[in-house]
C-alpha cells in the first residue's frame, strides 16, 4: 500500500486525496501531505521501539486519523489492526491480546476507554490533531513532531522509511481485520499489501472511478468493506472525504459527491426521507407514481440490455428533470452511483433508486476472502444480484446451493487457522447458499440461518427480514421459527421514523416506550406484516411478532460487525420474550381446535388472532388472503 500511495502521490502531490470537517468546513489533505504525514508516523513509532511485523492497534478510531496511522504504521513496516468503537471492553481485550499490540491508538473522546483496559501495548496515541501530549500517551501532531525530529537526526532511519515502499513485498501483511459473523468470538484475517491493491484496482475499474471522482466515506475503516472503498480511491486517485452516518444528509449536500459507499440500512433511510418528502406533496401523487412506473420500466429494459424506445426515454427524462431533480439534490447533485454490501440489499430499493436517476451497486464479500468476491459495474447490473466475480476470484456452489469462493493470489491467512473452513483446493466455505443467474451471482440466504420448521419446509430469513425492513418505520426484523410449526418475529423499529408517523396522526408518544406500546403504531408493523404474509408461501408466513423496546446494537452483542443479527444471541437475550409468543400461538391453536370441534372453521389467514390494541408490544399477525404454495 505505501508503494501505491507513493506512486498517486507523484502524479497528483497537491491534489486533495483527502477531506475532513473541521470546525464545520471541509478541510483537504493533498496526496504528497497524506505520503508526508505517514512517514513521519511511521518515524515517531520506530523511534518509540516499533519494529516490522509489530502490531498497531486503533480502537474506534474511524476518522481521517486513522488512514494517516494505518500508512504510518504500513511505512513503519508494522501491521495495522483496526477494531471498532462498538466492540465490547471484553471482546477489546481479546483482541489486544490475540495481536499483541505495541502500540494503541484511539480517538480522542475514546481515551476514557482506555481506563482499566487489560493490554500490553508500550505506545499509547490519540488521534487528535493538537500538538500537546502527556506523559502517558501522544496525540497525532505529537507523533509527526517526533518522527520529523528523528528523521533529522538519523539520516540512517530517513533512508529507511524512505525506502520502505519498495521493500515491503505484496505478500506481506498489510492489516489484520477482527470478524465474528453471525457466531464465534472474533478472529484475525491476515491481509496483505498485495491483496490490498488488487482490490482497490478491481473496484476502481468495476465502478470506472478516477481522479475526477469524489467519494463520501461514512463505513467505518474496521471492516472490510471502508477499507476497500478507501484502497479504490487511492488506485484510481479519487479523493475521500470522512463524513458520519449521523451527518450523512449533510455531509451529500455540502461535498456532491460522485460516488458514495452504504450499508442498506443507510440507503433505507435515505429512501424513507425521500418517500416522506414525496408524501408532503400529496396532491401530485398520481404523477409521481407515473414517474416511477416509467423509471422502473426504462431500469428493466437497461438491465437486460435492451434499447428504450423512444418515446418512453422522452417521458423518462421529463420525470427526471420535473420529478426527481428535487430528490438527487439532497444527494449533492451530481451522483454517478451508490455502491452498498455489508447485509442483503432489497431488490426493491435498488429498483425506487435507479427510478429515480440514481444507480446502486450492490456486492459481495467476506473478511476472510480478502473483501470483495464479486459486484455489479456500471457498464453491467442486475438488481437482486451481487454481480460477477472479480477477475482472479473463483466461486462454485456446492451440492446444498452452499458459495465457495477462492482468491488465486494474495489469498488470506487467519490467526485462528481452523475457525476457517477451506478444502484442499484453497476454496473457502462461504456459509452463504447462492444462485448463479446468467453469470451473476444471487444470495439467498446464510446457509446455518435457514429455518427448517416442524413440517420440514425451509425457510430463508433474511428475505423475509429484507421484506419487514421495506416498510416505513422498520428499521430491522429477526424471523425465527427452528424447529417450530409457524414464524415469529421480532421488530427492531426505527424511532425517528415512527416519532413522525406519531407526529402526524397526533398520538401523543415522546419516546420509544410510548411508540411500542401504543395501538396505532402496533397497528402500522401488523400491516407491514400482513403485506409480507400476502407476497410469500404460507409456510413463510409470520404468525405473530414482538416490537423491541430497546434497538438492536451491536454494543450489546446483538449484531455483528457488518450490521447481521446474531439469531442466537437475541433469541437468548429474549427468550421469555419469544415464549410469550409461542404461548399466544399456542392458545390461539387451542381456540382453533375447539372452535372446530363445535363446527366453526379455524381462524382464516385474513384474520387477526388477537386484537393489536390489546396485545401490549406483542401483536398477532393478520396474514393476509393470498395462499401460499
């Protein structure tokens, strides 16, 4: 990596390769000052006693600091081990203890994270800007100050740092990334330099993205995904400016990028806002829907690689220019696609995007492949796909519809070698059951997430979760059901969304307590549910649900790092929560019985079996009248 920073550096020194808010002004950090700030890092950690192959630990810290220390440390020949902010103090230690980290970097406001943390590390470093440092830890500045004065001093150790880009070879490790999935405690991946640049030079041809291009980076430098969007910008010289998911409507406004990086979660948000302005503007609903039907069927036609007639590209264009213009400038303007991994994508919310004149590319990838294993490119998509794989990644499917997926070169290495799965051949065992459609790979669900219920019938989760997660004020959904005779779901709600559903219709809820308990809120998730039961088989029906009344988070171990429930982790933490459910289906199949014993049939699909205005936080479904298969 330090030798592709260096090369960019030389063909664009004072062009802004970075950029940070600070002081509520987007400030630039050029190409020749990203080289400049990591070796002087790297030479205040060397003179600190930091040798090759040493460990460099950053906890939480996910700004612009921490992708000056990570090619600091990669200067210094040392190796860079991101872990992130949300991750517990136990699983912390853990980590610290696995890698052996000499030195300790965090963000400022984290320090206080830092008391009473078990580890080893000699080095303790802030990654704030200010020069000042006390006798216990070094800040940013502090850390350059050190490194330019030892560099004056030692002419020896200039000439090392120096020289380092053109001794580390591309086998040598870059970073060790912790990931847990969905089960497991976390375990290293090994990455290398080498795997480091090809990624960066796939994705940088797959998305055609250059030095014209600006990309927001709001994913966190801990997980894969962050850092291969930050290695594309460095292979095609396009510069990254650092937002926040917290200040991701400003953040598109005031920078306009032209590419940007999301999880689904974002991107149903930002839809939830566009659908909510779209909902002010009643009176002109008819011709909004009029515009998106015509932005599907253009979108249907570009997928298959169809030519568009010519009057509908006119009526097109018109809906974009009347329509949708107002919807692309709260993106900045000037977007040429959003790429999204980490969780499943809906199919439907790519399809209202691309309707509305904004690309998504959705993709795939895994920690222990090295990134990502296949995407979508703007010259070639198919919504509801993941893409190709990447040139020089090989993927089969197993006899189960199970993914494998193997890297030719640069292939990762973990720190718990048998916690990964790999046949002989090098494939790794994905976990992930996958189709492949006309070359494109489709997932359809996490192979030990599938749900076999009592009558034998499979179900897959996450397309239902997907489903319950479309619909506004949903932020997220756990369907279980293992070896039960019907569904259960717990609703995650999302509390801005909801608070101005309340708003609207006047109920009078001030916090999260009051959402989930009142009726008509109860009353909005039984018909998102009840939408689903309608679109699925019935053995996929969701027989009855719980609204949370605290979020799912990944801080309290209920998700893992890429935002993935962790089923049995929540299923444990709500246990008595789901035996409340499966006591009402109980009951309500008991009623069933007896009410078919007198000669009255069993509650119909269409029915409610218990009124949501009765049922605290917990609702009986009304599944809706299509039959299933």
């Amino acid at each position: 990596m330090p030798a592709a920073l260096a090369a960019m550096a030389r063909v664009r020194a004072g062009a802004p390769a970075l950029r940070r808010r600070v002081a509520g002004t987007w400030r630039p950090i050029s190409w020749s000052g990203w080289v400049e700030a990591a070796c002087e890092i790297a030479a205040g950690l060397v003179s600190l006693g930091v040798r090759p192959g040493d460990r460099v630990a950053l906890v939480g810290v996910e700004s612009v600091g921490g992708a000056l220390v990570e090619l600091g440390a990669a200067w210094a020949r040392a190796v860079s081990v991101p872990i992130p902010a949300s991750a517990p103090p136990p699983e912390i230690e853990a980590m610290l203890r696995q890698v052996r980290a000499k030195a300790l970097v965090v963000e400022p406001e984290g320090a206080a994270r830092l008391v009473g943390l078990r580890h080893d590390a000699s080095i303790l470093m802030t990654a704030a800007t200010d020069a000042a440092a006390s006798s216990q830890e070094h800040t940013l500045a502090s850390m350059r100050a050190r490194g330019r004065a030892a560099m004056a001093a030692d002419v020896l150790l200039r000439a090392a740092i120096v020289d380092a880009p053109s001794i580390l070879g591309p086998d040598d490790p870059w970073s060790i990334l912790f990931t847990s999935g969905t089960t497991g405690a976390p375990r290293g991946v090994v990455l290398s330099h080498g795997g480091a640049v090809y990624q960066g030079q796939a994705i940088a041809h797959a998305a055609a993205l250059g030095p014209e291009d600006e990309q927001l980076l709001v994913l966190p430098l801990s997980q894969i995904y962050g850092r291969v969007v930050l290695c594309s910008a460095i292979a095609a010289g396009a510069t990254t400016s650092f937002g926040s998911p917290k200040t991701l409507d400003r953040d598109l406004v005031e920078l306009a990028p032209t590419a940007f990086a999301a999880v689904p979660e974002l991107l149903e948000r930002l839809a939830a806002g566009f659908r909510g302005e779209l909902d002010r503007v009643g009176w002109a609903r008819p011709a909004i829907e009029r515009a998106l039907e015509t932005g599907r069927r253009v979108s249907a036609l570009v997928q298959r690689g169809e030519g568009v007639p010519m009057a509908l590209s006119l009526q097109h264009r018109l809906a974009q220019r009347v329509v949708f213009s107002r919807l692309r400038a709260r993106l900045g303007g000037r977007l040429r696609y959003i790429s999204c991994g980490g969780a499943p994508l809906r199919r439907e919310l790519a399809e209202f995007f691309h309707a509305t004149g904004v690309l998504v590319l959705e993709g795939y990838g895994l920690t222990e492949a090295g990134g990502v294993v296949a995407c979508n490119r703007v010259d070639g998509y198919r919504f509801g796909t993941v893409g190709v794989p990447l040139p020089g990644c090989d993927v089969r499917l197993g006899d189960d519809g199970e993914l494998f997926v193997r890297r030719r070169r640069w292939a990762t290495r973990s720190t718990k070698l048998p916690e990964v799965t790999r046949e002989a051949d090098g494939f790794l065992a994905t976990g992930d059951v996958a189709q492949l459609q006309h070359g494109m790979l489709r997932l359809v669900d996490r192979k030990r997430d599938i749900i076999k219920t009592q009558g034998g019938k499979r179900v897959a989760p996450q397309k239902l979760e997907a489903m319950l997660a479309g619909a506004a004020g949903i932020a997220r959904a756990v369907v279980l059901g293992e070896g039960e005779r019907e569904l259960v779901a717990l609703v995650d709600i999302d509390d801005r969304v909801m608070m101005e559903i309340a708003r609207r219709e006047n109920l009078g809820c001030r916090s999260r307590a009051d959402l989930v308990e009142h009726p008509r809120i109860r009353q909005h998730v039984a018909d998102a549910v009840a939408a689903v039961n309608d679109a699925v088989a019935r053995h996929e029906a969701i027989a009855e649900f719980s609204l949370l009344p605290e979020p799912l988070q990944a801080f309290a171990g209920d998700l893992a790092r890429g935002g993935a429930p962790r089923r049995d982790a929540i299923a444990a933490r709500h246990a008595a929560r789901i035996a409340g459910l499966r006591a009402r289906l109980s009951a309500q199949a008991e009623a069933n019985a007896d009410a078919h014993a007198v000669g009255a049939g069993p509650a119909g699909r269409g029915a409610p079996a218990t009124d949501p205005a009765k049922a605290g936080s917990e609702a009986r479904e009304p599944r809706g009248g299509r039959k299933g298969a």
